[in-house]
C-alpha cells in the first residue's frame, strides 16, 4: 500500500513535467573504444569497451554498447567466493559479457528515453529495462529528468541447472541548474529495490568453532541473507569555470538502505586544457561506510542469527582513489566524416581498509584476531573516441 | 543518524514536487542569458565528458561497495558481489 502510494507520486510528478514542455538536444554522434584493466587483491580484471551513438533525423538519436570482464582471480578456499581477498591459491577463470540498445526521442524541450541491458555470466543473467523522460526548462537554465529502471536477473550455480530470480527497480530523479555564468549545479536522487537471492551463493559465513577439523578454530556455513532490499541516494554536484580556462569540481554522496548501510562518498576533481589540444584530469575520491545489521567478521556459533553475512560489500571500511588522466584531441583530414577525435589513458589508484574484516590468510592465530584486511588496486583505462 | 529510507525518499519527492508546482510554467526569465553561456559550453563543464568511462568506473565502485545509484548513469544487473 505504501509503496503504491510513493508510485502515485512518482507518477504525477512525472505528469507535471510532461505537462510543462518546452527544449532539449540530443547527444552527439560517437564511437568510443575502451580498453579497461583492474589489478588489486589477487584479481586481475580487463576488456574492452564499446559505445557507438547516431542521430537518425532531427529527433532521434540511437545507441549501442557492448562491454566485457575478463577476470582472472582466486578463489577463496575458506569462505569459497570468488573474492579479492586471497585466503586460497585456487586460480579460476570468468567472463562477463553486456550489451545494451538504447532510443532517445526529442520532441520540443522534452527527451523520451528508452533502453534494454542484457548481461551474461557462466552463473549470472541479468536483464534490464529503463525509460526516462527530461526536459530544459525556464529558459534552459534547468534540466530536470525522471526514470525508472526495471531488472530480471536469474542468479544460478556452476554445475547446478536450477537458478533463483531476482528482481530490480529503481526509480531516479535528476536536476541540472546552471547557477551562474560559471558555475552548474547537478542534484541526483535514486531509489533502489531488490527482491529475490540477494546473496552470493558459493561464499561462506564463519563461526566458532574449537572442534574444527581444519584446525584453525572456527568452520563455516553458507551465507543468509534477507530477501529483500531498499535504498535511498542522492547526491549533489558543483561545477565551476575558472577565469584560467580550466574546472574545478565536488561531489557528495549520501546512501542508507534498509540493510542498516550507510554510505559517504566525496569527491573533488580538477580539469585543466593545456598546449592547445591536451587536457589534464585528476580527482581524489573518499568513501565510507558502515558495516550491515547482519554483517560479522565471525559468528559466535552456528546459525547464531537469522541472517548472517561475511562479505566485505557490508563490511565497514574507508576507500581512497587518486586518479591522473591525459587526454590529446586531433583532427584528421584524410577522414572528411570525423569531425574530432580523442586519445585518453586515466590511470587510478585504490585503497581499502577495512574495520571489521580480517584477512584469513593468517593462520595460527585465535579466530578474530587475524590483522584487519587491506589492499590495493590500479585501474588504467585506454580508449579513443571520435566525433562524426 | 540514519534517517529512513521510506521517509526520506517520500520527502524528498514531495519537496521536489512542491517547487516543481510552484515554479513550472510560470514565466521566469533566464538570469544568465544564453550568449552569457560560453564558459557553461566548454566541454570541460560537462559533467560526463566520457559516458564510456564513467560507466566502468561507476561499475567498478558498484561492485566493491554496499552504496549505489544517484551517479546519473543507468546499469545493468551483474553477479559482481
């Protein structure tokens, strides 16, 4: 009932904006190519890719894209997950495949948008609907957006032909201002909801145990999770032209959810054109969260509560990522159809540290008393874009 | 203080709603005028200059922390947890 009150609202505040059109233009045409690699905590994650945008017409503009994980990594042999945290030495192997078909429609100052996401793992389908409408408004000094997203996945288990359902949706507000002739204002709010197998089904919980057979103290059990989930963000963004012909921007965060998580992020970023046909990006990123309700490093026995996690996602901890990015514009003449093009390599670097997180691969020690959890990882990104 | 989730996400539309109610149609004229908008038009002030990008790093973060959404971008499911 409730939430059959809170769609009502959606949908009129979706009404009024739809009743107050005005202007809108569509994004330009493009190709990107990406070529991502993650190294951090015993996994090493690459792929490419794919964007392509064409404008069809005045009015509509369409979009395809396809991208891929190659990730190389270890599995956990305590708590069996696939996970960063190298407890284990057992190598394996996966692949994450996505493509996504997308329609923009403009129509006055208003954009109708629509899409399909279809993702593939050996043990993963994801399947995902959105539609979304924005409109400029009061003289273009306001662009405001609504959407709503629509997920069916099917979480299964290698070897297993019998897979669980889970289900998703989303609804997002979003709000550009211009605020003055330098400075842009963006504010960001999303609804998440989840409902089915929330859990990873290979990872493990563990509990005291003294009668252990691996000899370490405590054993294991699978984890339990609730069956559903929702959570609340919004965010808020500031950007401002400097008189030096370069950017300065800051972003926050804020993220609870019905899982007792809550969540900060902040970030600051500066971007500045240099030599004619450079430009410089960095930016620094915090973040951090509190642990789950049901989350525990290690449970004092077995089933001590009806919901019982162990994974890092709910864990409490604090993330920092600096990042350095380079990007060369040039202009091909030989290519009469390629208006511009962009060669760009972003490098970043992430730290984890984690509060309530102990690192398995101390072996020896009383349980719960293992050094806390920490690594590193680097993200290069590679990629070519071009205008048309 | 964890405010929650319901409430907060019922206010925040309601508000949203109200301003929206107040303001929309009605005939306020633009304080910055569109040929004072050359610094809002570099491509610099974009806030996703490469979508491409921005939705791997998004996925990247989605997929190591308990937080998401509200980034702008929409994702697709994943078994990334």
């Amino acid at each position: 009932m409730h939430r059959r009150r809170n769609y009502a609202r959606l949908v009129a505040l979706a009404g009024l904006l739809l009743g107050c059109a005005q202007a809108g233009v569509l994004p330009d045409d493009r190709f990107d190519y990406l070529y991502h690699h993650y190294s951090g905590g015993g996994m090493n994650i690459q792929g490419p890719s794919i964007l392509v945008r064409k404008k069809i017409g005045d009015h509509v503009s369409l979009s395809g894209s396809y991208f891929a994980d190659n990730i190389t990594g270890h599995v956990d042999t305590v708590s069996g997950a696939s996970v960063d945290a190298v407890s284990g030495a057992s190598t394996y192997h996966e692949e994450r495949k996505q493509e996504s078909f997308g329609i923009d429609v403009l129509q006055g100052k208003t954009t109708y948008s629509a899409g399909y996401i279809a993702g593939n793992e050996n043990d993963y389908r994801a399947r995902t609907a959105y539609a979304s409408v924005s409109e400029d408004m009061f003289g273009d000094l306001t662009t405001i957006s609504f959407g709503f997203t629509r997920g069916w996945d099917k979480v299964g288990v290698v070897g297993r032909t019998t897979t669980s359902p889970l289900e998703r949706r989303n609804w997002q507000l979003g709000l550009s201002q211009i605020l003055t002739r330098n400075l842009l204002l963006g504010l960001n709010f999303e609804t998440s909801e989840s409902e089915g197998l929330l859990n990873n089904p290979y990872r493990m919980v563990r509990y005291v145990d003294n009668q252990a057979s691996n000899g370490r103290g405590y054993s294991t059990q699978p984890e339990q999770y609730p069956h559903t989930r929702t959570g609340n963000a919004g965010s808020g963004q500031l950007k401002y032209y400097l008189p030096w012909h370069a950017a300065l921007d800051g972003n926050y965060r804020y993220y609870s959810d019905t899982w007792g998580i809550v969540g900060h992020t902040f970030e600051l970023g500066y971007t500045q054109p240099v030599f004619h046909s450079w430009t410089i990006d960095t930016h620094a990123r915090y973040y951090r969260q509190n642990h789950a309700d049901f989350y525990a490093d290690l449970f004092p026995y077995a089933f001590a509560q009806n919901f019982m996690a162990r994974d890092r996602e709910l864990a409490t901890f604090k993330s920092l990522t600096l990042g350095l990015g380079a990007s060369w514009e040039f202009h091909w003449t030989r290519l009469s159809w390629l208006q511009k093009g962009t060669l760009n390599l972003h490098w970043d670097r992430m730290r984890f540290k984690y509060d309530d997180y102990r690192d398995l691969r101390y072996i020896g020690v009383t349980p719960g008393t293992e050094p806390l959890y920490k690594f590193d990882a680097n993200i290069f990104q590679f990629f070519i874009s071009g205008w048309f | 203080m964890r405010i929650r989730p319901a409430k907060f996400a019922a206010v925040t539309l309601l508000a949203t709603a109200g301003v929206l109610a107040l303001t929309a149609c009605s005939p306020i004229q633009p304080w910055v005028k569109p040929y004072e908008r050359e610094h809002l038009a570099d491509p610099i002030m974009s806030f996703s200059r490469d979508p491409v990008s921005a939705s791997y790093i998004d996925h990247v973060y989605e997929s190591r922390e308990g937080s998401r959404g509200a980034t702008g971008t929409v994702g697709g499911g994943c078994g990334c947890n």
